[in-house]
C-alpha cells in the first residue's frame, strides 16, 4: 500500500483575483475569514500592479505545465487538469 497522498488538489491565485473578505473564502492568520468587503476593498487597495487575468491560451499552458511538470514531479500522473480565471 502506498505511504504519499494517492491525491493532490493543487490551486493557486493570479494576482489580484483573489483577496481577503472575498465572498468566495480564503484564509489570513489561521481562520477563515467571512466575507468582507471592506477587508477586500483594502486589499485591492494595496495592490502595486495591476490586477492579472489569464487568456485563453495562457490558462490551457498553465494546464498544460501542471500535468506534464507538477505531477509527475510529484511521483503521480495527472487525472484532470483545469485552469480557470
């Protein structure tokens, strides 16, 4: 029987598209904090660029890396890979 995680879940965030007291969740400081728009609102404005979104074709090579980079580097074959924005 196998002793590594016979699944990963991997995610991560483009810049800005994410923030603290978004209705969607996120974690600060080892809590879930609850939807906030004003925590949001000072997030957005302490950001210093501007706020990223992936294209089409930027989401299918990031999905494209993580199956043929990321997994297997991790000792496992991707199942399903999905990029979204």
């Amino acid at each position: 029987m196998p002793t590594y995680p016979r699944a990963w879940f991997i995610i991560w965030t483009i810049y800005g598209t994410w923030l603290h007291g978004d209705p969607r969740g996120s974690f600060l400081d080892s809590t879930y904090p609850p939807p906030d728009d004003a925590l949001e609102e000072t997030n957005r404005a302490q950001l210093t660029g501007d706020v990223v979104h992936l294209t089409d074709h930027q989401r299918a090579t990031s999905t494209f890396a993580c199956g043929r980079v990321i997994v297997p580097g991790l000792g496992a074959m991707p199942r399903s890979t999905a990029a979204r924005s």
